[in-house]
C-alpha cells in the first residue's frame, strides 16, 4: 500500500449552497474574527483532503509521527516512556496494582470492536464474553488476572483481522514475555491495524466518493467565497491573461475563433505548466492541484529536451543510427540522468547539456563501432556536441520547435473529441509518443475534474471578459445549463 505524506482530517459533506453571487468585490475583506478564521482554516483543511482523496488514486493514511531528532519527537518519546514506567511500577508493587492495565485492555478491546465488520457476529459476541470487563475487574480485586491468556486471544484476534502486510508484526508479538512490552507491541500494532481499516475503507468507497466529490468540492469552496470574497480574484487574472493571449490573434487549438471559452480554459490550463514559481498569484481554484502540475510541467521541459537531444542526433548522424538495438535506450537514459533537476536553473542546465553533449559523442562513436560502420567526421561530431550545448536557451530553434509540437499534442488531448485525444508525432519524436500520452493523459484529467467542479465560478468571469456587458447579461439568460462555461461559445 503506498505512502501518503501529508496527515489528513475528516468532515461530512454539506449541502451545496447557491452558486449565483460568485463576483468578487474590489479591495481587502474586512477582519475576520478568530472563530471565522480557525471555521476558514477547517474549511480549506477539508477541501484540501476530499479532493487529494480523489484526484491521488495512490492517496492513503498514514499515523503522523513528528520529524526524527526533533523536539516534539523527544517530548512524545519522554510522555510515552513515563507513561510505561508508571505501569510498570504498578505491575512490580506487592500486590500488582492493574488499574494501569484495565484500562489499557478496555481500549484494546473497543480498537478490536471498531475493526469487526457487520457480519462478524460470532466474533463479536466471543470478543464480549472474554474481554468482559466487569469480569476482568472482579478477577483483578480476587488476584487471580491472567494476562498473558488474554494476551494470547488479543494476538489470535489480530491475526484474524489484519491485512497480510501486518502478520509478521503480529507474530512477532507471540514471543514477547514482559508484560508491558507486550502491552505497548499490542497497541502499537492495532493503530497500524486501524489505520489499514480505514484505508481499505477508502478505497471501497472511492466510486462513491467520486460520484459526490464535485458538489462537494464546489460546496466547500463557495464557503470560502463567502468568507473571503476576494478568493477568485488570482482566477480572474488568470482567466484575464488566457483571453488577452487569445485575442491577440493566436489560433485555438482546435481552430476555434478567439472568443471561445473552451479554448480560453485551455490555453489558461496550459499557462499553468510553464508557471513562475516565484509568482504567488497562483489561480485559487487551481491551488490544491499546483504541485501536480508543477511536476507534470518539469517532466514535459525534460521531455522535450530528450526530444530534441534524439532530433539533433538523427540529424547530425543519420536517422538509422536511432535504429540500432539498444541505442536509443541508453542515450535516453543518459539524457535523464544527467539532464535531472538542471532544468530549473538556467546555469545548471547549460553546465548539465555540456556534459551531455560529450556523452551523446561518446555514445555514437560506440555505437557505429560496435555496428561496424565508418566513424563520424570530427565536424559533424563538433557541431552536435555545440548544438546540443545550446539547447540550454529557451530561444533554441530545436528546442521552440520541439516544445511547439508538444504544446500542441497536449492541447489536442485536452479537446472533446476522442479522435483528437491520440496525435502522433512524427519521426523520432515519436520516440517519447508514450511518455508524452501518458502526461497528457494525467494532465487532461486533472483539468477535466476541475473544469467540472469550477465551471459555475468560471462562468460569470468569462462573460464579463469575453462579451460587451449587454450581449453578457443577454447570454446569462439563455444558458441552458447555468454555470457551464462549455455553454458560453
């Protein structure tokens, strides 16, 4: 089961306000109070985990432990260790004091309850009848308590309840003697055991959750509207700088004239790819998915230097050295081996492409040896190694056309027909084709789901940009499906 690194909390759902007041006003909102604050907080809080839930198919709990090393690390491991001390004492006084104990048991017994399913009657009824705790208390007051036989039907318990993963730790628990080692291994183990429960419980549920998250998602962030009103106003900049872009008399992707909205979202989607990380005025509605598109955005830069680096040595060398077994495999992974993270610094990537330019020379001349074909002539060779040297400039012929032709895959991805949804690019750029379909595909998806959620909040802001205020309030009235922007063409 994979890891998940952020601690996540729980809400249910509310009912989906009204969506029609969604402008936001000029200047600062007034001071919020604490509690507005802390309901704001719990609000984007819940927001954040319903759609992470969702849009992450690898999304799981996990128990929050504090960084290693760290004082809140050594503040918890002093109050756990006083904790066990104090019912070790217990146990060692003449007689044992079991008040510790009892109550221990008592919780082990209801994590046990909360892990039974509804068909698990027997069990339950067995669980009642020896975890009795009135009886357990009466044999503690007599002196006559056994705890290792309880032990032994807590382990058998967990062994029956806890996913495959988590038998080597239950067994492991069957060779423990000191009681409150045993004690502490057991509890340990079973918030293991209720965090799985509640992951398997996820995933069970994720249709559902799928089925509701838009309404959802769109309920939550109209609460957020509401107590802060200036909440879009990234969004219409955003939206704002995607119409200009269009109506400069760039072509849409699919040829579409300037003031359609489907091709206005796409191009704002596609700005988000290519974002100033040092630009805070990220569009809020977008927010919860930065760091998603953040990485898709790094991935497509480097694959669209790993295509340029196979154009210039198609170029330089012939295309049918692309074709030699194993060729093509092994310089691609020298260009991301050498070519990774370098690309967020314009220094890092120039040293990087030089170093990856010796490479690709060596690379060639070994493959034409091995092949048994005539050496390259030192020119040809020279001027590869400069041309792959120069693509560190964003200016680079090589690489603004690449980066042209996959800026146009993606926006074909994003278009509504499935016969779009699939364009080849040509030889040997068709060589990342896979790579490139499989980013494509998370980045549709992802803009997909939010269009979906947002539409409503995007609607109002595109008819103000894209229409005379008359011809705006005329096409608010006829909208079939109000809030659509996919109905404002």
């Amino acid at each position: 089961m994979p890891n998940q690194k952020e601690e996540a909390a729980d809400d249910s759902p509310a009912d989906l306000p009204c969506l029609e007041k969604l402008d936001s006003p000029m200047g600062s909102p007034p001071t919020a109070s604490l509690s507005s604050l802390m309901e704001l907080e719990n609000c984007v809080s819940n927001l954040s985990l319903a759609h992470e839930i969702v849009v992450n198919r690898d999304f799981c709990f996990k128990s929050k432990s504090p960084p290693t090393d760290s004082l809140e690390a050594r503040v918890t491991e002093i109050a756990h260790q006083a904790f066990w001390d104090s019912v070790q004492d217990q146990l060692n006084s003449d007689p044992p004091n079991y008040n510790h104990v009892v109550i221990l048991l008592q919780e082990v017994k209801a994590i046990l309850q909360s892990l039974l399913m509804p068909s698990h009657i027997r069990l339950r009824s067995q669980m009642d009848e020896v975890l009795d705790m009135e009886l357990i208390q009466q044999e503690v007051n007599h002196g006559a308590l056994d705890l290792h036989r309880l032990a032994g039907y807590i382990i058998n318990t967990m062994a029956s309840l806890c996913a495959p993963v988590r038998d080597p730790q239950v067994t492991a628990l069957r060779d423990l003697k000191d009681p409150v080692e045993l004690l502490r291994g057991i509890l340990h183990v079973l918030s293991l055991m209720k965090i799985d429960m509640v992951n398997f419980t996820m995933q069970c549920l994720r249709p559902h959750l799928l089925q509701q998250a838009m309404q959802y998602e769109r309920a939550k962030f109209q609460q957020i509207l509401d107590k802060q009103p200036a909440s879009l106003d990234s969004t219409t900049a955003w939206l704002q700088a995607a119409a200009s872009e269009q109506a400069s008399g760039t072509p849409s992707a699919d040829g579409q004239g300037p003031f359609n909205t489907t091709a206005v979202l796409n191009r704002a989607y596609m700005r988000l790819l290519n974002w100033d990380p040092q630009d805070q005025n990220y569009p809020e509605t977008v927010l919860l998915d930065r760091a998603r598109l953040d990485a898709l955005g790094q991935q497509i830069q480097m694959l669209v230097l790993e295509a340029s680096v196979l154009l210039l040595t198609s170029s330089q060398c012939g295309g049918a050295i692309l074709s030699l077994q194993g060729f093509v495999g092994k310089l691609r992974q020298s260009v991301t081996a050498l070519l990774d993270g370098s690309h967020t610094r314009e220094a890092d990537l120039k040293g990087a492409l030089l170093g990856l330019g010796e490479t690709v020379l060596q690379q060639v001349t070994e493959a034409l040896s091995s092949q048994g074909g005539a050496a390259l002539p030192g020119q040809n060779l020279h001027l590869l190694k400069g041309q792959i040297s120069d693509l560190w400039k964003e200016s680079n012929p090589v690489r603004a056309l690449v980066g042209e032709r996959v800026q146009g895959f993606l926006q074909a991805m994003l278009q509504d027909s499935p016969a779009k949804r699939s364009p080849e690019l040509p030889s040997p750029l068709g060589l990342v084709n896979a790579e490139l379909a499989k980013l494509g595909t998370a980045f549709g998806q992802i803009v997909h789901f939010n269009r979906t959620v947002f539409g409503p909040f995007y609607a109002p802001i595109l008819r103000k940009l894209l229409f005379p205020p008359g011809e705006a309030e005329a096409g608010e009235d006829s909208l079939s499906a109000k809030g659509d922007p996919d109905n404002l063409r």
